[in-house]
C-alpha cells in the first residue's frame, strides 16, 4: 500500500516534470492543462502558455517602489472615487494613461465603467438569470465557442475548466438578460478578459456596461454600429493619415476587412498582451475614443511610409499585414504614447458620426437600430448617472447603464415620459421586419 | 507574401457554412498544412492564400473564412465581391449545419458572381461513428444543385486538398471555356500568355513597378 502510494508519488513528479517543459506540440496543450493545477507549466506573467499573445520575459517590470506608490494613490482614489471623478478627473485620466497597476486592475475597470454600482444595485439578479433556461440557440453556439477562446491562456485552456464555465455562465446570463440581443461571438473573448480579472458576476455587470453603455449595438443583429463605426474610422484615418488612407482606397480594402474584430474584441486579440491591458485601461476611463486612436495608430504604424507600403502592394498583402500585426512593431510605451497625443477628440468622433449617419440614411435607407449615443468614458458615466438621480425625484431608480431594462429594472415614470418623447422624434420611417424596440432606448438617442 | 511570385490566375475562393462547422481548420490543413483541435472563433474575415500547379498553369487561391454565425452576414458583402468558387461547408455529425445549407446557398447567389462555382463540403468525417448527415443525401441536394459534393476531415486531412483542387481545377475549366468571360468575375486575372502575369486591373501586382 505504501509502496504502492511512493509509486503513484513519483509517477506524478514524473508526470509533472515532462508537463514542465512546454510541449512542442503546441495543439496538445489545453487538453490537460488542468492537472496541472500546480502551475508547473510555465506560463508568462499574465497567464498565457503559448500562442502569438505570449510575452517574452523581456518586459520590464516597473520599479518596486514606483509600483507601491501608484498602488496607494489608486486606494486613495478608490475611497473618494465619486470626488475624483467629478472634480479630479483629469488625474484620474492620467493614471489610467500610465497604467492601472495590475493588483488594483479588476477593482479599478469596474469603477470606471460604474459596472461595480449595477453589480452593487443588484444582489441576486446574476444568479437569478443564470437558473434561467435560457434560449437553446444560443446556448449551442456559446457552448461551441467556449474553447476557442484564448485557448493558450492557463484559464481557458483545459476543456470544462472553470474558466470555460464562467465564460459560459457569463455569456449565457447575458442572452437571457437581453433576450433580444442574444450572443455574439466577439463578447466571448471580451468576456474571457474580465473573467481573467474578476469573479463571473463582475465580469457580467462590467460586460453588460461594455456592450450597452460603452459600445451599444456592435454586438446586436445587423451589426451596423461596427459598419457605421468603420466609416467613422475611414474617414478620420483621412485627417490623420492621408497615406495609409489613400493606400486602403486604391486597393478597395473596406474598414469592416480589417478593424471589425481590432473593435469589437477591443484589441484583445489583436496586440501583445501589456498593451491589451493598457488600451482597456484608457478604454474604460476614456471610452470608444481609445479604440479609434488605437487602430489610427496602428494604421499609421503599418502603412505610414513609403518604405511600408512598398512592402504590401495589393489588397492581399495589405491585409494580410493587418491582419497579423508583428507583435515586435507595437512597443508598449510607444503604443500609449502615440495613443495619448493623436488629436481625435469625442467631439469630432460624434461629429464625424452624424455625417456618416446621413451618408447611410442617403445610400442605404434607414438604420435597422437607431444609433444609439454612446457615453465616452468614465466622466461621461459619471455625468450621465448625475443628470439622471436629478430627473428621478422618486429615488427609486438606480442608475442602470444605457438601456434601462424591461421588467423590474425598468426606469421611473417621469423618465419613460422622456422616452416616449424622444422616441416620437426618432421613430423610424421604414422598419425592417423582426424589428423590436427596446423599452427606455429613447434615453440615450443622440438629441444631434 | 507571395506578392512576387509568378502565377496564371488569382482565384478567389469564399469558406462559408454554419459556425463550429470546421472552415477556418480546412483553410489552414490546405494553406499551411495544420490543424487545430482550439482554433479561435474567426471574427470578421480571415484569408489565407497557396499557389498550386494545375496542370501546366500555376494558380494562387485566395481563400476567404468568415464568421459563420448569423450576424456576421450584415457585413460579408465586401467578402463575397469578386469570389469566384465557394465552399459550402456543413459538419456531418450536426444535422442542423446541414439543413442551413440551403439558406447559405440563397445568400451566395444574392451577393456573389452567378457563375460561381460550389462545392458542398461534408466534413469531420473522422467522427464517422457520430455522423448524422448520410452521404447519399449530401450527395442528391449537391446534384439538383448542380453543386460539387466531398467529404473531408481537416483532421485527418482527407480529401481536403482534393477538394480546394477540384474547385480551383472547374473555376479554370468554365474560364478558359469561356463560360465565364473576363470581367464578369473580377478577382479573376486572366493572364497574357507570359507566364508572370499581372492581375486584373482594379488589383496591380507590384512585380513590375516596385521591386
């Protein structure tokens, strides 16, 4: 018996020793990663094992002690985090630009996104939807997808691990929260990043901020906030990079061939991963705003010179470059740098956003979805929330994010009135079939 | 990159068919040879190419993978332009997958080039104990829909090659036949007799200005 114990020992040390040297199979991982509850695998610093988002230890890891400064002023600002907001914002900005540190990270994106007040607003409601049934068609397709999402990542690796149940639980408690939205496939790898971060019902709330408050309608049928978003992108590409711009025109390469996954996975499958996590930093303060910057950066970076274009001379070549950005080309500090100076502001994001409204509503009739007017970051969450507990003289309502949802989350009287007069100016000319309109939408439509 | 390599025709081939299905393993086995038990879920539009020899001429495929679930159809107009052969993927152990094709089939002929040409494509045949497509059935739908019809297994790699070079070899046959002329399919770059030819013009090679 004893022997026999010894024995199992050392064939599990055994076992362990050959799983420590990373396969060079790189398919076989995954398949058992879990055994290796011990971490024997060495992954880098963010948990992935392999793959084209695996950082080389040659990251530079910030001072000790500049780490535990920052550590302390984001704990003091998470004590007065709405004082910040509301008269400091500016610093808050700052911080997010250099850097959310990593311990305070998942804390600090759910203040930001105000996700941390839905979950907080509440109790209960995430356990709820997830004993829900749930709709069959999408739970077929989330549960096809649950192991294809950053399947070199230790938390998503293993087939059934608890990364792909809470990646599960996530997606499915969203489908059954909005079962009018449903599921679409770039929320699993948005998922998959929260949950890297936070337990599943944080990463669901702060989910549901993304895709309502920060980028409403890049995940719902029709996909035509992400089309209208690749025009706004295209045209803004033309102020900033007349080259790369005139470059995509010759060849006929539309925005949605190549930004539709950089913006609707926002860059998480797309840039090493220190940047991932420093764009989603400035996202949550900043809002969408990020994002465009972040692919007019990278568009420039790729096809800004002469020299870089003479090497992608054709669609094909084009494409294939952005489409597999050398992880070498994007510098960390760089990234953020170029990010923080380029001058594309909320303002002429939303400016740009109402030509290209009109320039659809001309060639392609009436939208499906009205667009729906986005909050650009933390400030505009703040100011949003503010106005609103103004208007609600009852009390009752908490703030919900964009779309106050049907049921019991529904928004007070006085503001449904707002609603229904707003709605009167937007109602649609010609609705497409198997239209619905949301309840409460008409609180964000953009007055522009 | 292939940008200078020297080549007949450029075909351009669209993978399409329900999500989970296998398109984005075929076009890797046949591209670059590998297979991928944790492939991502494609997003938007991946692409890959492969210059084969068919007979005596040499053809650059480039090969379109979309997302396969409903809602990425909004945006796969840009996708289907200029195709000129299809692959109608479905997964021989979902039944279901099989039973879309015809509606996949419906939004081919509404966006791409009619003359395009289709290949039903039954694949995963390596899970056989599993299957619940028969083949005879596949095989009937393909024949009134005048469509080609293969099993395969990216897994396995069965049939994949034979597969992509079957449809490439008929897209050469109905345009040297001149079924199809030049210019109604316009990715299809019908070459002067010299061996290096440049594409068609909406898509200059770079070989003779930039090198």
């Amino acid at each position: 018996m004893i022997k026999s114990s010894v024995n199992f020992a050392s064939m599990m040390s055994g076992t362990l020793e050959s799983l420590s040297g990373l396969g060079e199979d790189g398919s076989s991982i995954g398949s058992d990663s879990e055994i290796n509850g011990l971490a024997v695998r060495r992954t880098d610093k963010y948990g992935f094992l392999g793959g084209t988002q695996y950082s080389e230890g040659s990251d530079k890891d910030i001072r000790v002690d500049v780490a535990r400064q920052r550590e302390l002023k984001w704990l003091d600002m998470f004590n007065n985090w709405d004082k910040w907001v509301s008269r400091r914002f500016q610093k808050v900005k700052l911080r997010c630009r250099k850097g959310i540190p990593s311990s305070l990270r998942a804390k600090a994106w759910q203040l930001l996104s105000n996700s941390k007040e839905l979950l907080d607003s509440n109790p209960g409601k995430f356990e709820e939807l997830e004993r829900e049934q749930g709709d069959p068609k999408w739970l077929d397709i989330i549960e096809k997808d649950l192991h294809r999402q950053f399947p070199f990542h230790e938390m998503f690796a293993a087939r059934g691990g608890h990364g792909q149940q809470d990646l599960y639980r996530v997606l499915k408690a969203y489908t059954v929260y909005r079962p009018e939205e449903g599921y679409c496939q770039a929320q699993a790898p948005v998922a998959a990043v929260l949950l890297m971060h936070m337990p599943a019902e944080h990463a669901f709330w702060c989910l549901v901020q993304i895709c309502e408050t920060y980028l409403p309608g890049y995940y719902s049928a029709g996909l035509e906030a992400i089309q209208l978003d690749g025009e706004i992108f295209f045209s803004l590409l033309r102020r900033v990079c007349p080259m790369a711009y005139r470059h995509l025109k010759k060849f006929k390469i539309d925005p949605i061939l190549y930004m539709t996954e950089w913006f609707m996975c926002v860059f998480s499958r797309t840039l090493p991963w220190s940047c991932v996590l420093r764009v989603w930093d400035m996202f949550f303060c900043e809002g969408v705003k990020i994002v465009f910057r972040v692919g007019l950066v990278l568009l420039k970076q790729m096809l800004g010179s002469v020299d870089k274009l003479r090497e992608v001379q054709g669609m094909y070549e084009t494409m294939e470059r952005l489409r597999n950005i050398p992880p070498e080309s994007v510098r960390e500090d760089l990234l953020v740098q170029e990010v923080v100076s380029l001058a594309v502001t909320e303002a002429l994001i939303e400016r740009e956003c109402s030509i290209q409204v009109r320039k659809w509503r001309e060639s392609r009739g009436e939208l499906t979805h009205q667009p729906v007017r986005r909050l650009h970051g933390t400030r505009d969450i703040h100011e949003h929330k503010r106005r609103a507990s103004a208007i609600s003289s009852g009390g009752s309502f908490s703030f919900l994010g964009s779309i106050p949802p049907p049921g019991p989350l529904r928004a007070s009287s006085s503001l449904k009135k707002m609603d229904k007069e707003k709605k009167r100016t937007w109602k649609q000319k010609t609705p497409r079939s198997g239209m619905r309109e949301r309840k409460g939408e008409g609180l964000l439509y953009s007055a522009s | 990159m292939g940008s200078d390599e020297a080549y007949n025709f450029v075909f351009k081939v669209v993978l399409i068919g329900e999500s989970g299905v296998g398109k984005s393993n075929l076009l890797s086995r046949f591209t670059k040879n590998e297979f991928n038990h944790d492939s991502r879920t494609t997003i938007g539009v991946e692409f890959s190419t492969r210059t084969i020899q068919l007979k005596s001429l040499i053809i650059k495929a480039q090969i379109w993978d979309t997302a396969g679930l409903e809602r990425y159809r909004a945006i796969t107009s840009a996708y289907y332009r200029g195709a000129v052969g299809a692959l109608l993927v479905y997964d021989i152990t979902k039944h279901l997958t099989y039973e879309s094709v015809e509606r996949w089939l419906k939004e081919l002929y509404d966006h791409a080039d009619p003359h395009i040409v289709v290949m039903l494509v039954g694949n995963k045949t390596d899970l056989g104990s599993e299957r619940s497509v028969p083949t005879e059935d596949a095989k009937d739908f393909a024949e009134k829909n005048g469509l080609l019809f293969l099993e395969t297994s990216a897994l396995e790699s069965t049939n994949v090659e034979t597969a992509f070079q079957n449809v490439l070899g008929e897209i050469h046959r109905k345009v040297s036949s001149k079924e199809v002329t030049r210019g109604s399919i316009s990715a299809v770059s019908l070459s002067s007799p010299v061996p290096r030819a440049a594409g068609d013009p909406e898509e200059k090679k770079p070989c003779c200005r930039n090198l």
